[in-house]
C-alpha cells in the first residue's frame, strides 16, 4: 500500500503503451526459499552458582510448515485444527559430550481451515537448561519423526565465563527488538543466533566475563562480501559504547525479557544500537572492557529472511526489471561480470529510493514482492512464469486491482475486468484464449 503510488510515478510506459508493449519471456523463475520452518535461539541468563548459568533456548516455528488433523472432539475449544510439535534440545560440551537433553512438546490449534498454510504466523515456546561454565554446541532437532519441514538447528557456540574469567576470545550474543526507547523491555529476534533485516532499534545481549561497573567500547564492522553475495551498501561501521553496573535479564513471557538493572555483578551487557544501517552481510562485534587489552568477539550475519524471491537470483532480478527500467540503462546494468551488476542493480534501485540513506528499500522490496505474487497467481500451462503475462505485467506495474470481474463472452471465454479506483484510475480487461493465457484487450482511463 505505501509504494502503490510510488510504482505508478516510476511506471516508464503509460496503460496505453502497456497495451501494445512486447513483452520478454522468461529464462529462469525464482527459488522458493522464504526461510525456515522454525528457527531457535539461546538466551544466557543469571545463576546464583557464579559458575553457571540458565540457558533459555527460544523457538519460533512457522504455522504453515506443521502438519494439521481435524478436531474430532466436540469439547474442545481451543480450535478446530491441531498439530503436535515435538522438538529434541541437546547441550553438548566442548569435547561432544552431551550434558543436557531435553524435550519440548506442544500441541498448536488453528481455528479456520484457510488459515492452516499462513506463513506470517507462528509459534512461540521455549525451554530451559542449567549449565556450568564451559562452551557448549545447542542443537535443536524434529524428535516425533512426523512430516514437519524442519532442518536441524545448530546455534554458535554458547560461552559461559567463569565468575573470575577475564581472558577474551569469542563470546555468547542475543539480539532483541527494543520496545521502549529505555530498552528496558526486549523481545528476542529468534533467528538461529544472526540478525534479521531489516531492524531498527535492538539490543545486543552480550555475556561477558563478570566485571563490576565496567565501560565497554563496541564496534560491529561489516566485513567483505564473498563472490556469490549480493553487494547492498558496503563499508558499514558501528561504534558505541555501554556500561553495566549490574543487569540483568528476566523472562517476562515466551516471547518478551524485562531488564532488572537493579542486579549487581551480573554477566549481561546490554548494548543499544540504532541498527537502521545494518545491511545483509557479514559482521564482526568486538568489545572491549574500559582499561583492559582482552578483545570480547561475537561474529555473525545480517539476512533477510523475507527477502522477495525474484531478488534471489541475479539474473531474474534483472529481467523482470525490464518494466520500469530504460532498454538502454538495462542493458548497462546486465554488462559485466556478477559482481558489478549486483552492485549496479542496488546502485540503480538507490538512485529510486527517497529514503535514499536508510538500509531498507521499500520501493524495491514491493517491486519484487509483486513480481514473486504475479509469479505464481498468473501462471499458465502455456505461460509458466506469470511475471511475464499481461496480468502479471499490469499487477506489477500497479498492484492489486480495487475490484476483479469475471464473466463469459459468447464464445465461452473467460473475460476478466480489473477496474482500479485508487489513483491509477483505470480500467483493464483481459480475454482468455483457448490455451488459457490472458490477454489484454481493453485499457480504459476511468472518469475522476
């Protein structure tokens, strides 16, 4: 909705010219890859034992990759559809011992058959384990042996410091969501231990050996992409600082952590960061503690975990551009070797951004969003890729119609109407053919 009128004012061809305009075939259709069914993260919290620690290890599980059965009882009421989740959680040492096993086990209700394959949704759980100071390898595994799409998750590595550790080297890191600006209440941003993009105002949780009202200094450093990365902005460099006197970290709810800053001699470093120039790519977090030599890392990655599907491949991502983009600028932008055009195609989609500045582009993400839509919605047997049909093209080019008619001509053919009554102002019809595809036969400016 915010880019529709976005899209019209960028648009290069009038309804008119759509109309006649030729248009490309496709050579390649985007993966299906729109993350994962469920992904987990692990959250060190304080122990009474300076030398151990509470693990929470949260889980996120997407509600379309379960499996559903119909209720057959009429006394329950909690919906109409149930799934049983049944997930292994194992602690292993630094040498493959395991210390701790435990199981979660939830049944998840839906209430309406429509919403069963709905992949915005998801479930919530977590589990707790107790463990001594030591590095430690959480990995999170489907134990039911059921038809559920899980991969097994392997978390990086969980470091406990002992209570009189003050030695660097790799440390343990959360990332969070904060809801106020005193980030006094943190929703955890369950992503296998990386960061989702795009993000604005987080906190790092990060378990640091314990010292008593320390100041850290904090540089998160993107580090080179590799060959086959799609080059976003490049060169990015964080640097804050932050102090503890004492934090730390209770769990409110399944989904949301409150910040006690009342504890002293805690182990948890809360950093704010205003993470809105945060790309997809690789990262470094150093800290480094007030008067001290010892270097604290934390590496990890950025993804996009929504990221539209067309803009996975480079390629396609540059043909399906070829409805708003000049024939000549295209051909320039496909010129060269894979890395420049990655790093033409984000220069080009800069240059239409008003929120030039900001890491997320809106106007692109909704361009190839409504590509990935038309993709699949307008595919023929004769078309496979509805990118590339008239309704595909129309759709893309000004988003959903306000109103969609369908009826027969004489013949018996299915003639579809999309009237727009937003600031398009315009009326297409399509006729199919006897293979099925549709064709656009009328463009019809509507009275304002």
């Amino acid at each position: 909705m915010i880019v529709r009128t976005v899209l019209v004012l960028i648009s290069l061809i009038s309804a008119t010219a759509l109309y006649s305009q030729q248009k490309r075939s496709s050579s390649k259709k985007p993966q299906m890859i729109y993350g994962d069914a469920c992904y987990a993260d692990a959250v060190v919290l304080p122990h009474s034992d300076n030398d151990s620690a509470y693990v929470d290890v949260l889980l996120r599980c997407n509600m379309a990759s379960l499996v559903f059965s119909k209720v057959n009882s009429y006394t329950e009421n909690r919906g109409n559809y149930y799934a049983a989740l049944n997930l292994s959680i194992e602690a292993r040492d630094a040498i493959g011992v395991v210390r701790q096993r435990v199981r979660y086990s939830d049944t998840v209700f839906m209430a309406a058959y429509e919403n069963l394959a709905d992949s915005t949704s998801y479930h919530y759980g977590s589990v707790r384990l107790a463990l001594a100071s030591g590095s430690y390898t959480i990995a999170i595994d489907e134990s039911s042996g059921s038809a559920n799409m899980f991969q097994k998750i392997i978390l990086p590595k969980v470091n406990i410091p002992k209570g009189t550790q003050t030695n660097g080297g790799q440390i343990s890191c959360t990332f969070a969501t904060a809801i106020s600006k005193e980030y006094d209440t943190l929703v955890p941003i369950v992503f296998n231990g990386q960061l989702r993009f795009p993000v604005e105002r987080i906190a790092i949780l990060a378990t640091v050996p314990r010292q008593e009202f320390a100041t850290y200094d904090v540089w998160i450093r993107q580090q080179p992409y590799q060959d086959d990365d799609i080059r976003w902005w490049s060169g990015v460099t964080i640097r804050t600082s932050a102090a503890v006197s004492g934090v730390q970290i209770k769990p409110l709810n399944t989904t949301t952590y409150v910040v006690d800053t009342s504890v002293i001699n805690s182990r948890t470093l809360v950093i704010p960061i205003l993470g809105n120039e945060l790309v997809p790519g690789r990262y470094l977090l150093t800290i480094v503690a007030d008067g001290k030599r010892d270097t604290l890392r934390y590496p990890f990655t950025v993804q996009w975990e929504s990221m539209p599907y067309a803009l996975r491949s480079l390629s396609y991502a540059l043909e399906v551009l070829a409805y708003i983009c000049p024939e000549e600028t295209l051909d320039s932008l496909q010129s060269g070797d894979d890395a420049l055009q990655r790093e033409s195609l984000m220069d080009w989609w800069r240059k239409q951004d008003r929120s030039y500045g900001t890491a997320h582009n809106e106007r692109m993400t909704e361009y190839y969003r409504r590509v990935d839509r038309a993709s699949y919605d307008y595919a023929t047997l004769k078309e496979q890729d509805g990118a590339f049909t008239d309704r595909g093209k129309v759709y893309i080019l000004y988003g959903a119609p306000t109103k969609v008619e369908r009826k027969s001509d004489k013949t018996g053919q299915a003639i579809e109407t999309w009237i727009y009554n937003n600031s398009v102002k315009t009326l297409f019809v399509f006729n199919a053919d006897k293979s099925g595809s549709y064709k656009l036969i009328t463009v019809q400016p509507l009275k304002k």
